[in-house]
C-alpha cells in the first residue's frame, strides 16, 4: 500500500511568455526555412559556403538537434556564418545586418557586443527588417545596449508585428497583455497572439493557451487553452509542455490521467523546466501515473532545486537510496549543462 506524502504537484502556471526573437537569433528569411532540411543537405550547403546554412548547422550542434551536442562545432560553424554575414552587411544587406547584429548580441560566434549588435540591428531595423525591428525591441525591453525603454519596445515590436513577424506579433500581445509600455488590454494580446499562433509560433500558441485558461481577453475556455498548449508542446516548447501536464493532472478541459500528465511533466523537465522537475518528483512520491518510487522522486526534487522537499523525503528513505538518488540527479546535472542564454 503506498503511503500518501504532502508532496503534491504545482498549479498550473501560465505567465505569458514575451516572445524573445533572439532565442534563435532572429534570423529572417532562409534561415528558418533551411531548419527543416536534412542534416546532409545542411551539412553540404553550409561546407559551399552558404552562411544560413553554416548558422543552422552552428544551432543543431548547440542544441543537440539532431547530431551530437558539441559546443566546439556549433563555435566553428557560428563563425563561418559570422564571417559571411559581416561581408554582405557591410554592403548594406539588410538580412545580414539584423542576423549579424543577433549574433553579437547573443555572443554566438562572435564576442558579445551589445554595441556593435546595436549598430547592425538599428541598421537593418531602420531598412525595414522585421526580424530586426523585432531585436531591436527585444533589447529596448531588456535594457540590452540601450538604456530600457518599454515605449521604445512597443514601438518597434509594432513595426516588425505589423509586417507579420509572428515574434513581435507575440511580443507586442505580451506587452497587451503586460501593460508595459501600453495600457494594459487583454482583447489586444489576444488579437496579437492569435495573429502569431496561426502561424505555427509556439511561444505564441502557449501565451493563447493561457489568456484562454484564465479568461483574460476571451471568455475562459479550458478546451481552448488545451488546444493551444498542445499544440505549443508538441513543437517542443517546454513552458507549454508543463502547463499541459498540469492540465491533465488537474482534469481541466480534458479527463484527469496522471500518465499523460507524467509524459508532458517528463518532455518539459528533460528541457530543464524548474516547475515541471519539481512536479514530476510530486508524482514519484505520491504514486500517481506511476509507481511510487522514492529515489526517482529525490533524483527529480534535487534537480528542481527543491532543497526543503528533499529534508521532508529523506525521512522516508534508506541511506541507500538517498545515495544512489544523490548519484542520479548529479549525473542528470552533469549530462544537461545550462545553455547560455
């Protein structure tokens, strides 16, 4: 008979996520096309010189998507790209300039300069680049290169959002949605969030999800917001991932099952999602869509950070199995390094 434990899983949690363009570094045109091609048709346009190719080829390394994860890879191939970029953006390329100025300002092959990035985003921005206009905001909002400035964001979010940019189109709900550098309006973070997830953008699709899911903008609507997550997670975006998973443990616009809630827990907390870590160790502890297995549930309550839950559950183990958890969650740690961001 498994024992209950007062370990139980978080809410669910539905900040709206700002639709940060500079996660993929904003790169406009090919660039995102290229990403669905096959390694080799990557890896062979990137060694003729294609420097689009050479960045996708840069992130698959980075990220492990694909192939091995071998930062001294993604390093090279950052650099070939860098390389490429800077000739045709010094000739006034528009692309390359916002793409460039992206990599100064995530320091992805080049060294990080907010300055420089500064100077080849407002470049490209001021010719009209979406993905630029995009950046540029995020660093308006970030205080990146610039002293912070909302009304500023909102402005070029706005240009890139109204060329369609499914990015600013997010960014610009989020600050709806936000009040930040606008009056706050949630029927106009919807607007603008439905604009970028009939897209296909997850960040988007995840921040419909949760206007849905508190009936902020639109009436609350649980099926809705199970939509939108899903499709979000599917994509492989951990915020939705996790608040999908909440959802099915909860039972809200689906039938309560603790092993889908388990599944979309896993996928998130394999990403390194704090919340979804500490509800899968919940999950472990209590038995629910799973066996009750104390070790699996400390291995993920280390991971999560969650140092109070851990005195709580030592109390319930052998000194064995505290160990071999201890050896779990630190060879866990040691295979998934924080990215930088």
């Amino acid at each position: 008979m498994k024992r209950r434990l007062l370990f139980r899983p978080g809410a669910v949690a539905i900040p709206l996520a700002l639709g940060l363009a500079v996660a993929s570094l904003a790169l406009t045109g090919r660039a995102q096309v290229m990403g669905a091609e096959k390694l080799e048709g990557i890896r062979r346009l990137a060694e003729q010189g294609n420097a689009d190719a050479q960045f996708n080829l840069a992130t698959m390394y980075y990220m492990g998507a694909g192939v091995p994860q071998d930062y001294g890879e993604a390093v090279k191939w950052y650099r070939r790209a860098a390389e490429q970029w800077r000739k045709a953006a010094e000739q006034g390329n528009a692309e390359a300039q916002s793409n460039l100025g992206a990599m100064y300002l995530k320091g992805a092959g080049v060294p990080q300069d907010y300055a420089e990035a500064l100077a080849w985003t407002r470049k490209a921005a001021e010719q009209g680049s979406a993905g630029a206009q995009s950046n540029l905001g995020e660093m308006y909002y970030n205080g990146a290169g610039v002293p912070r400035d909302y009304g500023e964001a909102v402005m070029w979010y706005r240009k890139a959002a109204e060329q369609g940019w499914a990015p600013g189109q997010t960014n610009l709900g989020a600050m709806y949605a936000a009040g930040e550098g606008v009056p706050r309006d949630y029927a106009e973070a919807v607007a603008w969030a439905r604009k970028a997830a009939e897209q296909g953008y997850a960040v988007a699709q995840n921040n419909l999800a949760g206007l849905y899911y508190s009936g902020e903008g639109v009436p609350r609507d649980y099926g809705e917001a199970v939509k939108w997550y899903r499709r979000a997670a599917e994509q492989g975006y951990a915020k939705a991932q996790y608040s999908l998973g909440a959802i099915y443990a909860k039972g809200e616009g689906v039938a309560r099952d603790y092993g889908e809630a388990l599944n979309w827990y896993r996928k998130a907390a394999e990403q390194g999602n704090a919340m979804a870590q500490y509800n899968l160790g919940a999950m472990y502890a209590a038995g629910e869509g799973v066996p009750q297995d104390y070790a699996e549930a400390h291995k993920w309550f280390a991971i999560a950070g969650s140092t109070q839950v851990l005195e709580r559950l030592q109390r319930l183990m052998t000194p064995a199995q505290i160990e071999q958890a201890k050896r779990d969650a630190s060879a866990w740690l040691a295979a998934h390094p924080p990215k930088a961001k």
